[in-house]
C-alpha cells in the first residue's frame, strides 16, 4: 500500500524477534514497578490532599463559587470534672471585656461517673466531686469564663460569725473566707472545650489535660480562637480551633484581692483571621494522564535497559569469536 511506509509502529517479524533471560528479567522488573506505582497512584487519587488557605475575617467570604457568613455569636461547650471539689460549692461566671451579658444557656453541676474520674484521680470521693457540663453563647468580643468556688461555699472557719459588731464580723468572715480557699483542692480534667461544632479537622488541645497543683489557686487557660470553615462536597461547616497557654496562680498571690476565688479560669480572644479547610484530589484527566505516564515510561525504559545489556552480550560475544 502507498501509505505503509507512514507506519510508524513498525512491527518485528516473528522469525527475527529474540527471547532472552534476560530480556524475561527486565520485563518482569518493569511489570512490577508497573504495578507498584499503579497501586501509590491510586492510592493518592482516593486519598485527598488537605489544602488550608487563610483570609482575613471580615464576617463573608468565599472559597471558589461558594459564599459563606461567619457568624457573631458561637456557643461553647464545656465538660470538666473537679475531684476534691462538691457541686454546691462551684458557680460558673462569664465576663466580657466590653461589658456585654454573655448568656449561659445550660449548665448542669452533677456526681461524675466512674469513668469521668478513672485513673487521673483514683483517691477521690465520688461524693465529694462534680463534673460540669455546660453550654454558653458567647460574642466574638476578648472574655472569659470561670469555673470556681461560690462566695457562700461550705468550708473550714465557716462564714461571717454572728454577735459581733458589723465591721469586726465582716474581718473575722474575711480571715475564714481565706483559711476556706487555703484547703481548696481545684485538681480537674476538661474532658472536653469546644467552639462551635467539633470535627475531626479542627485543633482542641485541652481535650483531656488534667492539672493537679499542689497548693491552692487559680487555673487560668489562656485561649486564642480562630474562625474556622471546613468544606465538603456537599457545603461547609462553621466551627473554630483554638490554641493554648497556661498559667497557675497559688492563693498566697491572691490575698490582695478579696473577691479572688480559687478556681478556672478560662481566657479566650478571636483571632481577626479565617482558616478555611478543603480536601482535594487528581482530576480525572489528570489521573490518566499519571497513569498512562506510569504504563508507558515503565516499558520505553524496560525497552533501553534491555537494548543495551542485548548489545553489549552481541559485542563480548563477537569478540570472543
């Protein structure tokens, strides 16, 4: 035919091909790697890249063609246990740094279970511990929130004592008030601390921190909260992650301050930026393109390594002769 020496594929003549062992090895070594880059290809494809990307938090944004709103208020959620401490002698406070009533919206003082105690504090009574599980919702303003001892807790001294004059009681109620937060023992676990709904993506380092200080004091926990959205295939998700620094301060640095009382303390402030969280993977374009790469790069360099090692027997033998 006029268009046969166009041909590019020119096939060999079965009675000129050559098998060799060595022709066998090196394709059964280029099957193999064939197979086993096949095999991270696929593996990269169904397992998708993890892409943050940060923007400033102006309360709207956009990831591609999807619009989405950071909201102004988020809840917290909040579940410690206090092991030397009882229900009747704790009260949760939130105080905002601009002076906006922050609105608790559910807390529960109660005994732990078992496992709420376990083996982070295997001296305590379980009668004489509670765990706190609470919901607050919050501005997105710099405050903080406390978990700590009521002004009218049971304690060693007792209160103000009755029959004495009104200034002479209230001193003597104030040196019983500080010999009370002297024996206070605030060792706790937060199981668990949250803003807004948790995901698996989001970062939560006082999940499961347990702090036992020796003496009495304050626990402060010093949060920066950042806004964050994880998309999906099918939407987005509006939660935050936060940071941590702590920081202890024993009664004896306290006594300045009257109304201190020993508990913990719960700092946190919003970061002015947004992370955004998606997942992604190959396009199927992209995919065959990797794949055909594989196929093919595998057998041209089987094909070389072949070639040269065929030629350089053909040589040693003719010398030989």
């Amino acid at each position: 035919s006029a268009m046969a020496p166009a041909h590019l594929l020119a096939r060999a003549v079965e009675g000129v091909q050559e098998r060799t062992v060595c022709g066998a090895l090196v394709t059964f070594c280029a099957v193999a790697s064939i197979a086993l880059l096949l095999f991270f290809e696929l593996s990269a494809f169904f397992a998708p890249v993890t892409i943050h990307h940060l923007g400033v938090d102006d309360g709207d944004s956009a990831w591609g063609s999807r619009s989405f709103k950071v909201p102004d208020r988020l809840p917290i959620d909040v579940h410690m246990t206090f092991a030397h401490v009882e229900c009747d002698d704790l009260e949760i406070s939130v105080e905002s740094a601009r002076g906006l009533k922050e609105a608790i919206n559910r807390v529960e003082f109660r005994p732990p279970t078992p496992g709420e105690l376990g083996a982070w504090a295997p001296e305590a009574d379980p009668e004489a511990a509670c765990t706190l599980d609470g919901r607050l919702s919050v501005g997105k303003v710099s405050a903080n929130f406390h978990v700590g001892l009521s002004p009218d807790a049971d304690g060693p001294g007792g209160g103000r004592p009755v029959g004495l004059p009104g200034p002479l009681a209230m001193l003597v109620g104030q040196i019983n008030m500080m010999e009370k937060h002297r024996h206070v023992n605030i060792t706790h676990k937060v199981h668990a601390l949250s803003f807004g709904k948790k995901t698996g993506d989001t970062a939560a380092p006082l999940d499961g921190v347990v702090n036992s200080p020796t003496e009495s004091g304050q626990q402060h926990y010093v949060l920066k909260v950042i806004p964050t959205v994880i998309h999906g295939a099918f939407g987005y998700t509006m939660t935050n992650q936060y940071s941590l620094a702590e920081n202890f301060i024993p009664e004896r640095r306290l006594l300045a301050d009257p109304s201190a009382t020993p508990g913990v303390y719960f700092y946190y402030d919003f970061y002015p930026v947004t992370i955004e969280v998606a997942k992604q993977r190959k396009s199927l374009p992209e995919f065959a393109v990797s794949i055909c790469a594989i196929v093919g790069g595998c057998f041209s360099l089987a094909a070389l390594v072949d070639g040269v090692f065929f030629k350089s027997h053909k040589v040693l033998a003719g010398k030989k002769d």
